[in-house]
C-alpha cells in the first residue's frame, strides 16, 4: 500500500514527525513524502535512513518526493550487549584528558567520558587515580556521567590515597574507594586497558 | 519522553564554542557541552545540549543564524537519536 504525504510548507520537524508516524503504521510498503525545502529533504532522507529504510528521491520544480521504501520485519541493528565482562579497563591518572591547555582538557575529559556511554563495549572497570578522582567528587561536572555508566554496570574505582591526600574523601560520589592491591590487580588481569 | 524536546548547537570553532558556554551560562541557562554527535558534521567537535524551552533565551545571547554555527534538533527513535537541521 503506498502512501503519501504532503508535508510542503510545513516547518521542521513536522515533515519528519508526519513521516515516522506513517512509517510506524506500516509492516511494509512505500511511503512517499513532499516537501519543499532542501534541508527538510536532507531531513526526511536522514530518518529514513535511520530506519533501515531505502530512499529514493526526485525533484518536480521546487518541491521534493522522498520516496521510502520500507522492508517487512527490517532488522534494526544495535541490541548492543553493555559492559559486564569485556575484559576492558581504562585507568584515568588526570581530570584532563592530554596535555595540553586546562579548560580544553576538562571539556575534552568530560566529553570523553560522556561519549564513552554511547558507545559498545562498555568498559569493565574505571580506576580514578591521582588528580582523576576530582571527576569522581562532589561538584565534578563528569559525575552524571559517571553515575549513568555506573547504573550500566560499570564498576568505578578510586583511588583511595588519592581521595586522602586531596581532603576529597567524604566527597566521593560515585563508585567505591579502591587500594593499590585491587588496583594493581585489574590491571594485570585486564584484557584490555586504557590508560589516559 | 517526547520524541523530541531538545536543540543541539554545533560550532565550527572551539574557542567559539567555550565562548558561548561561558556566556550561555553567565545567562542562567541550563545547558550542556558534549562533543558534536557523529550524525552531525563539519564541526568542530563541540556542541551546546539545551531544552527546547530554552530556544529564546539561547537566540538572545547567540546568534544562531550566523554561518559558523549550525542549530539541530534531536529527534528520539527507538535505538537511535538523529539530529535534524533546523530552518532559521
């Protein structure tokens, strides 16, 4: 059954929005949408594509039709198998990431750890040590990160001497305090470990 | 959750970027810096994460209609969040 929608003039997201409601409605079958800007075609075509669907589009005067083309029971990939047991340690020595400026590193850092999250596998086990246990602190602007990773599986480590040594002890929080022996020994045991 | 409530803005520069945080948040804003989504291109690699509701007061303090920044807008799917351009 083909289906089309007429979504010429309609401001963005709408065109997308009446798009992805058509194509929920549908097991299979082509769904056809006009609209009438380059950027929302780019749009439309975007969330074909990101369901799996193929997009075939052509031009009549100003006006674009997107042509989507949805298979039965397309298989969407991702069912990504977080953390647990991919052997993988990172081992954070800094609240910067690199050397270099700061500022830069402290937003390099915390998109790291961000980004970190949206990407498979997960690691096992995140040891913060020396200056890396600010991130685990109170007041760290990593720390929603750190908890959502932590709601994920991951288990996170700090270092206790660290903590001590900085006045951060009844800051922590998120994780469990951590002595060198546990340490040392996910990093012999790691099958995999990043240090940064 | 709505399938879309959030803008994202990308910057060319990352000074420009740091920039508009500061001043984003010197505004009160509630906003977030997170590396520009790989759905997104030609960047910097540095990105504002704001809600929705906050689109005025983002376009008072930045303007977003100037060539080195570019606005999206999140749109939630199943597995995915796919970011859609926004026409000024």
């Amino acid at each position: 059954m083909d289906k089309q929608i007429d979504a010429r003039g309609l401001n963005c997201p709408q065109p997308v929005i009446l798009t992805k409601k058509a194509l929920d409605e549908v097991r299979e079958g082509k769904i056809t949408t006009i609209v009438n800007s380059e950027i929302a075609k780019e749009n439309v075509k975007k969330l074909a594509q990101s369901m799996m669907c193929d997009v075939d589009i052509h031009q009549v005067g100003g006006d674009y039709y997107i042509d989507i083309f949805k298979q039965k029971e397309t298989q969407e990939i991702g069912g990504v198998n977080p953390s647990a047991h991919s052997g993988l340690i990172v081992f954070i020595g800094s609240d910067i990431l690199g050397a270099g400026d700061r500022v830069l590193g402290q937003i390099l850092m915390k998109g790291y750890l961000k980004t970190l999250l949206d990407v498979c596998p997960l690691p096992e086990t995140m040891i913060f040590v020396n200056s890396g246990v600010n991130l685990t602190v109170q007041g760290s602007e990593a720390l929603e990160s750190l908890k959502k990773l932590e709601e994920a599986g991951v288990e996170i480590l700090s270092c206790g001497t660290c903590l001590d040594y900085y006045n951060l002890k009844d800051k922590l929080a998120v994780g469990q305090v951590s002595n060198m022996y546990t340490i040392v020994e996910k990093l012999n045991n790691g099958e995999n470990t990043i240090i940064l | 959750m709505p399938l879309t409530d959030f803008f994202v803005l990308a910057f060319d520069s990352t000074h420009h970027a740091i920039q508009a945080e500061k001043f984003l948040k010197e505004a009160g804003l509630k906003i977030e810096v997170l590396p520009t989504p790989r759905d997104i291109t030609a960047s910097c690699g540095l990105s504002i994460k704001f809600h929705m509701d906050h689109i005025e007061k983002v376009k008072e303090v930045i303007d977003v209609s100037q060539p080195t920044v570019k606005l999206y807008r999140g749109l939630r799917l199943e597995r995915k969040t796919i970011y859609l351009e926004e026409e000024l």
